[in-house]
C-alpha cells in the first residue's frame, strides 16, 4: 500500500478532508484537491506530513471541464501514476422547490457533482489502467434514492453520479479497476450543519445526536473508514456496490 497514490476531490475540509487522512494513514501519497479554501487544504497536507506521509494540495474548480483536465495531468506529472480516485467535492442545492429554482444553480450544481466526477474519470482511466489493482470511489448521498422537497438539482446530480459509477462498474472492470459508491446521510459537517439548521433550527448537526442511531449523527470519520476499506486488499473483490453509511436511518428524523 505504500506505493499507492490518491486523488480526493475536496479533500481539504470535512467529509473529504476524512478521506484523505484516512488514505495517507494506509499509506497512500494523497492530491488534496480543493476549489476555494487553499488554507485547509494546506493544513490538511500538514497534518499528513506531520504523520509522517505524503500530501499536495491542488487547485480545480471541478465544475469546469479545463479545469478538471488541469488537475488530471497536474497531479500525473507530479506523483507519476494514480491508484484511487475518491470523487467527493459537492454542493448543495439552496433549498428552493422546481418551480423557483434558479436554472443557473441547476447547471452549477449537476456540473459539480456529476459533470466534474465524469471528465476527472475519462482524464484518467488511462492511467488506473495501467495500475495492476486501481479504483474509484464516487461519494454520493442517501438523497439519491430519498426526495427531499428543495432538493431537485441535489438529487438529480447525485442520481446522474450514481448512473457514472454503475457504468464505469462494468466498462472497467477488465482493466482491473473497482468502482464502488459510498452514500453518507447526514454528516456532521459544514454543509451538514447548514442542512440541519434548514430543516430543524439546530445550530450544527451533532445537537442531533440523541435522534440518530447509535446515539449520533455520522461523523467525516465514519464515512472515510468505508472508503478506506473500499480500496483497501480486504476489498479486492467488490465493485459495482453501493455502501449507504446511515446507521440504518435514511432520512433525518
């Protein structure tokens, strides 16, 4: 596993910033990708160097299809090969039902969780192919199978999400590549704390606790140890499966 390379879009802060030092304790050279927040991506390569691993920061803008090639061959050139691709940046949508949602936001959205996870993934099968065992690893949402009112552009990036990596499950398992999908509910993040404040009035998602299973609301941590696993040897023959990471409890309660 040492060898190993990661790419993890939004890897610098909450769910993504998991990942990726999740990935670099199992030994994995780590490309932080990140679209805004320069700062936490550094210290999210930091914190790794700290421990002893290895970790560069990227910029791209994942919606942008130039964008995405740039970071593909930018991260080829600087580490020389890739062995997991974790698709996890994303945004939410504002909350507003079809009829008066923004078309913009609709396109910026879609382009976000579904666009940018396809381009990144054409940019570079050619290189997991090489790679006697690769992955992809495409972070999804339980709110592509649960509706919630608001939440079209969402849900319609993470259903056409889920679409990409049930393709890519069958295209690409002759060059020995694994697809899977890890589909979180609320995570106790700082999108899940926007989500929650939205639809409760809690100020963050952990006052939620005593209504989620087990006593809490999923940590970054939670989702990032079945990433870990998913490319991980024990691992070595799933693809095509989808992994909701929930407690058993897809919907907030």
């Amino acid at each position: 596993m040492a060898e190993r390379v990661a790419l993890v879009t939004g890897g610098g802060r909450g769910i993504g910033r998991a990942i990726s030092l999740r990935l670099a304790a199992d030994g994995f050279a780590v490309a932080v990708n990140y679209r805004r927040d320069a700062a936490a991506a550094e210290a999210t390569c930091a914190d790794i160097a700290a421990a002893g691993g290895t970790a560069r920061a990227f910029p791209a803008d994942v919606a942008d299809r130039a964008d995405c090639v740039r970071l593909a061959d930018l991260v080829l050139a600087d580490f020389g090969r890739l062995d997991a691709l974790v698709c996890n940046a994303g945004i939410a949508s504002r909350g507003n039902p079809v009829a008066d949602t923004d078309p913009e936001e609709l396109d910026r959205v879609v382009r976000t969780l579904a666009y940018g996870p396809f381009w990144l993934c054409q940019r570079l099968l050619p290189a997991l192919r090489e790679r006697e065992r690769a992955d992809i690893v495409l972070v999804s949402s339980v709110n592509a199978t649960t509706a919630m009112p608001g939440g079209a552009p969402y849900m319609m990036g993470k259903v056409a999400l889920e679409a990409l990596g049930a393709t890519l499950a069958v295209e690409e398992m002759r060059h020995g590549i694994h697809t899977n999908i890890v589909a979180p509910g609320l995570v106790a993040t700082d999108m899940g704390d926007r989500l929650a404040r939205a639809l409760t009035g809690v100020a963050s998602a952990t006052e939620l606790d005593a209504r989620f299973p087990y006593g809490r609301v999923c940590r970054p941590e939670d989702v990032a140890d079945v990433v870990g696993y998913l490319v991980s040897p024990a691992a070595g023959y799933l693809n095509g499966q989808r992994v909701a990471v929930d407690g058993g409890a897809p919907r907030m309660g």
